[in-house]
C-alpha cells in the first residue's frame, strides 16, 4: 500500500509538472526527471526515500510517517500514514498505531495536517476518526484507486500544502 501510494504522488507531481529530481536511498546524488524512464523509476519506486519538487518543497518517504509533505522551511505541511492491511479485525489497531504517529509528528509540527490512508476503514474505525483531533483527513485507498472524485480531492489536499 506504501509503494502504491508513493507512485501516485510522483505520478501527480510530473503531471502537475512539479518533479524536479528523486532522492535515492543510497548516496547523495540526486536523480533528476527523466520522463522517458519514469515508469522505471515508479517500478523502483522502493530505490528512492523522497522527491525534490520545483517550488522548493519536498516529499520523503520513511517509516513513521510513512510520507512527509516538507514545505520550503523545511517543516512538514503534512504527513501521510498507510495502513494497507484489509483484516476488519485489525482495523481499529491500524488507526491506533496512525493515530501514534500522527501525535509524535504533531509535537515536532503543530501546524502540521494529518492525513490517514487505508485500505479497510470499519465503521467503528470510521466513528473514531472523525473524532479524532489529530486526524486532519483519511480517505480508503481503494476509493482513492478506483473513484476519479476522491483522487482528486485528495491530491488536490496534499499538493495544497505543497504550495
């Protein structure tokens, strides 16, 4: 679900013309855009920890969170948790364990929007998070791969906090 949603945000950052260069896990040097080797790049997408866009922001991925949205300060905007398992039993753990990471994050960045991506969302999960104040959005990943409308809306979020 992480490599999933890692290729869609450096899909959406070539379309809205944004990628400047990945970041690769191993050395320094950066990897600037080669459209006609994206689809390589997007298959190896686990070669890379982050993205350098043109506006001077950054997308990183590691382990807690998952994605961070880094603005030209160097602040997260933003940060994404995945949590690609689909156990309805294990729904309710999966949000805790985000829920945690999200707290952490928001010591070290107040400001910072929270944004929860998962693939199984009970209804009790779902009556949680809404109420939660450390969750800015969550979305079903499914819904995000199968709905144009929620795409969208939430490309259109993060890329708001890209700005």
């Amino acid at each position: 679900a992480e490599r999933v949603m890692q290729r869609l945000l450096i899909k959406e950052a070539v379309k809205r013309e944004l990628l400047v260069a990945c970041i690769p896990r191993i050395g320094t040097t950066m990897e600037a855009l080669k459209v006609e080797e994206l689809d390589n790049q997007l298959k190896n997408i686990g070669n890379y920890r982050g993205a350098i866009l043109s506006n001077q922001t950054s997308i990183l991925f590691s382990s807690e969170p998952d994605i961070s949205l880094i603005d030209k300060q160097g602040i997260p905007a933003g940060v994404i948790e995945i949590k690609g398992g689909t156990d309805p039993a294990g729904a309710l753990e999966r949000y805790g364990a985000a829920k945690k990471s999200f707290e952490s994050t928001l010591k070290e960045a107040p400001e910072a929007k929270t944004i929860l991506v998962a693939s199984c969302i009970t209804p009790e999960a779902e009556e949680r998070i809404k109420q939660d104040q450390t969750i800015t959005v969550f979305f079903n990943l499914t819904q995000i791969i199968k709905e144009k409308g929620k795409y969208y809306e939430l490309f259109e979020f993060v890329f708001s906090l890209l700005q």
